[in-house]
C-alpha cells in the first residue's frame, strides 16, 4: 500500500491478480490500482488480493476458481475490483 491508501501491484497478471483484464501483461514495476478504493489494510493470497477499504468496505480481485474473493461466486478469475458480500 503507498501513499494515502493508494494500492500498487507488480508481477504476473493470469488471473487478474492487478485488478486488470487478463490481457495486460505482467509488470516488472509497481503500477497503482486505479479501480481499488483507498485502503487501510492489504492482504494478498495465492493469486489474488483483497483489502479493507478507508470506508469500511472489504474488496477482493484475482483467482476465485475456489471462492477465495467471498462474492458467492466460484468464477476461475475476476480482474474486476469486487466488493465481498457480507453474510
């Protein structure tokens, strides 16, 4: 996490793990994620990452082929910025 909540990601892109389609390449350099909102806490997974927003709000992107971004979905990837839904 960078400055003021801004989140950043670097490496392999197959599964969305930047919160970008698939079909960006990978990156050798820190690159914001611009869809994420600013965030107070990062955790990052087996490909895939997920945070807990200034607002209070969880989000998840990256690999989901085992639900691991809590949207009740067990799609194979989601590079889209989702928010967790709350039981």
């Amino acid at each position: 996490m960078g400055a003021l909540g801004r989140v950043y990601w670097w490496g392999t892109n197959q599964h969305g793990q930047p919160g970008l389609p698939v079909s960006k390449p990978s990156s050798a350099y820190p690159t914001e994620v611009a869809s994420a909102p600013k965030a107070v806490r990062v955790t990052c997974g087996n490909q895939h990452t997920c945070i807990i927003a200034k607002d209070g709000g969880v989000y998840c992107w990256g690999r989901n082929d085992k639900g691991q971004l809590g949207n009740g979905k067990t799609a194979t990837k989601s590079p889209n910025v989702t928010a967790v839904n709350k039981p």
